[in-house]
C-alpha cells in the first residue's frame, strides 16, 4: 500500500512539474523546488534531478530567457522543425565528425537542449546519442552517415 501511495504522490508530483514549467520561466532547479514545496510538495534536490530528467525536461531558449520546456511534446507537436532550427542555431557552435561519431560542440549548458531536439527528429541512420553540458555526440551507422549528418548540422548553425 506503501507503494501506491508513493507512486501517486510521483505522479501528481510529475504533473504538477509540468504544469509549472508551462506557467513559470523556470531555469534552475532550486526556482522549481520552491514552486514545488509552494505546492505541498516535500522533495530534495536529487528528486527535482530524478523527475527532470524522467520527463525529458530540457533548458530552451525563449523570449523570457533560458527555462525548462517538455521535449516530449516535441514529438506531436507540427512544428518540431522549427523548434529545432531555432533551439540548435542558438544553442550550436560547431559540428565537425571523426569516423562514425559526430561531435556537436554547444554554449555551456546547451547540449542537453540541442540533442533533446535533435533526437525528437528521429534521424535515419543514427544509433544513439550521449550528451554532456557544452557537447553532444552522436554515433551513426557508417562514416558516411556521419558526414552527411554533419553536413546537415552545420547547415543549421548557420556556419559554412
């Protein structure tokens, strides 16, 4: 029964996230956390760490500022390109690739966001990817996968 009850506290805790992050320009972890105990919620640090990233919450670039969006509703969402366009020209410095990974070289703290809109296109002959805080990779079927990859990422960045 113990279970239950921790799963539905998740949960309203998960929707209650989302429903801030829509309402507030939330750009850091500790903002969230006082929007949450606001909200009756008793959580650390290492649980806001937990549910960002179990809802895919990324930092974009807005209007207002960097804050935390759903890169879930990416995926239904008609304009994902644009989004996409818009989160990597502002987020990208360079793209270069060495065999089958390319090396996509972000601001700090950008990465995230740039490989969330990257995966949420589902590109062909991608295998997987692995973001870090001012780098993505992503590993491609074959060499030249990745240099077209690399190709079409740079054309986004606006370099030449």
């Amino acid at each position: 029964m113990s279970t239950k009850t921790e799963t539905k506290g998740k949960n309203e805790r998960l929707q209650t996230i989302l429903r801030l992050v829509q309402e507030h320009p939330i750009s850091r972890q500790e903002v969230l956390l006082d929007y949450l105990r606001k909200e009756g919620f008793e959580v650390t640090q290492a649980t806001i760490s937990r549910d960002i990233r179990e809802l895919c919450l990324v930092k974009a670039s807005t209007s207002e500022g960097y804050r935390y969006v759903s890169s879930r509703s990416e995926n239904a969402n008609p304009k994902v390109q644009g989004r996409f366009e818009t989160i990597f020209h502002e987020s990208v410095l360079g793209v270069d690739y060495a065999g089958h990974v390319v090396l996509v070289k972000c601001y700090s703290g950008m990465a995230n966001a740039a490989c969330e809109v990257f995966d949420a296109l589902k590109w062909k002959n991608v295998v997987g990817t692995l973001s870090g805080d001012d780098t993505f990779l992503i590993v491609a079927r074959s060499e030249r996968d990745a240099k077209t990859i690399c190709s079409e990422l740079t054309r986004h960045t606006g370099q030449k």
